[in-house]
C-alpha cells in the first residue's frame, strides 16, 4: 500500500511541475534590432508618437470631463469624430490607420477570418499567426521609416510584433498588459534620451482599458469612465515626461472604433439555411461571413437566407454596399466571405450559443452608426492651434504622419491628402 502511495505522490508532483513548465511565459523584454541606425538626413526630422486609447468613442473626451485632453485638444486640433473602415473593429483599424488602406485592401479583413487560399484561418488570440508577417499587406508607417533610413518604436500596435515585408520597428515589445504603465512612459523618454543616430523618430503607443470597459460593462457604466480617467491621466503623465526631454514631439491621439449598447436579451440565433457541410462559417455578434465549399451552393443559399432573415441584411460578396469597400472588387486578398450576414443594431448574432453577451459591442457600419465613431486629436509643434475639424475617414491618418515624417508614400493606399491640408502647419507640408 506504502508502495502504490508513494508512486501516486510521485506521479502528482511529475504532474504538477510539468503544469508550471508548460504555463505560457510572458514577454515583458524589449526586443532591439541594435544595427540600425538614422540616416543624417533623418535625425533632422521631426517625431511622432502615435498613441491608440481602444474603444475611446468620439464623444468620451466630453461625456466624462476628460480634463487633460480637453486641454491638449485645445493646445492642437480635434476632428468632430474619426470614421472607422469597415468592419468598425480593433484589428482591421488599427491597421489601417498605420497603412492608409482599408481593411479589404490590407488584407486584415476582420479580427478573425478565413483565408481562401491558405485553407487557414486568421485571428487576433493566435499568437503565431498575429505574428506572422505574411498575413499582412500594405507598408505600415513604422517599415516606411525603417525602409527610408528612420528609426522607429512600439510600445505595442497591431501587426507590430510581426515581421512584415521582412522588417519590424529598431524597438518593440511583444504585447502584454503586465508592463505598468509608469515603466511603459519610462521607456519612450529612454528612447528619446538616446544619441540622435539610435532615437526612434516614430513610436506607437496603445492602451486597451477602455475598450476592455466598454465590452464587459457598456459605454454609460461608470467602469468605462474610470477607464476613460485612466487614459487621460496616463496621456498627461506622458506628455509631460516627453516634454522633459527638451524635444519638440507631435502627438496625436486616436481610437479605433467607438462602443454602443446592444440587445442582450434577444440575440440572432444561427439562421437555419447555414449548411456547416457547405460552407465554411467565420465570425459571430456582428459580421458573420459564409465561404463556400462549393460555388454551387452559393446562390441558393442567399436566396434561403433573404427570405428568413430578419434583423440583418444579407449581401452576396458581389452586392456588398460600395460605401463599406468590403465586396468582391475590395476583395484584394480573397478573404472576404461568398455571403455576409450584417445585424441590424442593436441585434448581435450569437451563433456560438454564448451563455452570456457582452453589454458593449462594435463592428457595425459607422455610416449608419454614430457610436462606431472613433476619436482623433493632435497637438505638437507640426499642427494648428486651436482648430476644430469635421469628420474624416481614419485612412487619412497614413498620409498625414507621413508627411510630418518626410517619408514618401512609395505604393497605391486609399488615404488622401486632406486631413494634411487641413490640420498641418505650411512649414510641415513638404513640397
């Protein structure tokens, strides 16, 4: 009996210690890429810190008396809202932010999704494939630096881990929410304390409190504007420990998408015209997209889906509204579903038959949809002084950082030149 005891205690601990051997092990170290260096020409340039609050709908700032940046808005410029691309969420926007292209175009087509030609499926929770530079198109401004001699910086941004078009930022770190955010400020002045040949002249900046917030709680609950007070406090501390430093550095705040309150009680269940053995299914809450195993099966399945639907739109990948760029001429990277099913807000679809659905949501189209609308503010010595702006698609942004950076464009984007007519200083507009 002492016998069998002993072996079973033994077995335990085997057990249990390769239980603490297998436990993901976060990564909280800078990554460096020590052999770059900025060209002469570049450490002439001016710098940008991009700084993305998730979720901080166009109209927190004031919904909550968000102090600081009401005074930092008011030292630069502030757009009425920011329209996200379509679908309104995290990825695809920060991506298109940093890219100029719209999230058909870029090829991060959603947070998750499936990809016709690699059989495979993308998604924001898979580490390797989040990054793994070859899920990614377009030139993000951080490898537009690199590309042109100018070093660059993230304290986290999406596809910034990855190495796309075979280049990352001289400086980044893998995400994870364990960093404080004392330290993270700590790390941007170290990096503008370095010799001008080492000084990163772009660096990314993200905050995910307030979207976390929004979801679990909705956009009116009072955790979402202790969170949205955190971020305010949080962009102050870092604006003035970067001030510190003696360097004149252009800010510019921005989100993703906005937050709104959704049905909770009467979700969309799965529509029973959605064969699983005919097509492949990606997606839930608020874009459910439909790949076809066979084209065949296409057309009568639209047409099932039309007559039961209710409470969302259906589309054929070919009748897609143009104003979403999201249809089969948009369709740059074959990742756009055969058929997309749209929710009517407030309605979710739950085809994954969750217990429970988050209050908040995002995703919808931000033309119909004002609570989709995103924030933009900016402030630095490259931007007019207290200017207030009318609603711009976020594409713009590309080319509007670019441009204080001197950096040339060197590929077709869908971003365009006026928001840098409208909100750049002449001595920043290069000729």
């Amino acid at each position: 009996m002492k016998k069998y005891s002993l072996l079973l205690i033994l077995a335990l601990f085997c057990l249990n210690g390769f239980s603490q051997t297998t436990t993901p092990v976060i990564d909280t170290t800078q990554k460096v890429i020590a052999s770059r260096k900025n060209s002469i020409a570049q450490q002439k340039k001016p710098y940008v810190i991009l700084i993305s609050a998730d979720g901080f709908r166009w109209d927190y700032a004031d919904k909550y008396n968000a102090e600081n940046l009401i005074r930092l808005r008011k030292e630069g410029v502030s757009a009425a809202s920011m329209v996200p691309s379509y679908p309104s969420v995290t990825f695809p926007n920060h991506y298109a932010m940093v890219t100029g292209l719209y999230p058909s175009h870029s090829g991060l087509v959603n947070n998750t999704f499936f990809d016709r030609d690699r059989k495979d499926f993308y998604s924001m929770g898979n580490k390797k494939k989040v990054a793994d530079g070859t899920w990614y198109g377009g030139t993000p401004l951080w490898v537009l630096a690199e590309q042109q001699n100018m070093l660059s910086a993230s304290f986290y941004w999406v596809a910034s881990e990855a190495a796309i078009k075979d280049t990352r930022p001289s400086y980044y770190y893998v995400y994870n929410e364990k960093i404080d955010i004392h330290n993270r400020i700590a790390a941007v002045v170290q990096w503008l304390k370095l010799p001008p040949e080492q000084r990163p002249h772009l660096i990314t900046f993200y905050f995910p409190q307030v979207d976390h917030a929004g979801h679990l709680y909705n956009p009116d609950a009072p955790q979402t504007e202790q969170e949205v007070h955190y971020v305010d406090s949080a962009v102050n501390e870092l604006n003035n420990a970067v001030k510190a430093t003696g360097l004149d550095v252009n800010f510019v705040f921005v989100s993703d998408h906005g937050m709104t309150k959704v049905d909770t009680l009467n979700p969309i269940k799965i529509p029973a015209a959605i064969d699983t053995s005919k097509f492949v299914v990606s997606g839930d809450g608020i874009l459910v997209e439909l790949y076809a195993k066979d084209k065949q099966y296409i057309q009568a399945t639209y047409d099932a889906l039309k007559k039961e639907a209710k409470d969302y739109q259906v589309y054929l990948k070919t009748n897609v509204p143009a104003k979403l760029h999201y249809s089969a001429t948009d369709d740059w990277h074959n990742r756009i579903g055969d058929i997309l099913l749209i929710p009517e807000w407030p309605k979710v679809f739950n085809l994954s038959n969750r217990k429970k659905i988050n209050p908040g949501w995002h995703g919808y189209d931000p033309t119909v949809v004002k609570d989709m609308h995103a924030t933009f503010y900016a402030w630095g010595p490259a931007f007019k002084k207290n200017l207030s702006i009318p609603s711009f698609q976020n594409v713009d942004v590309y080319n509007m950082i670019s441009q204080i950076l001197g950096l040339n464009i060197t590929e077709k984007v869908d971003g365009t030149k006026q928001l840098v007519n409208k909100i750049l200083l002449k001595k920043a507009v290069k000729k």
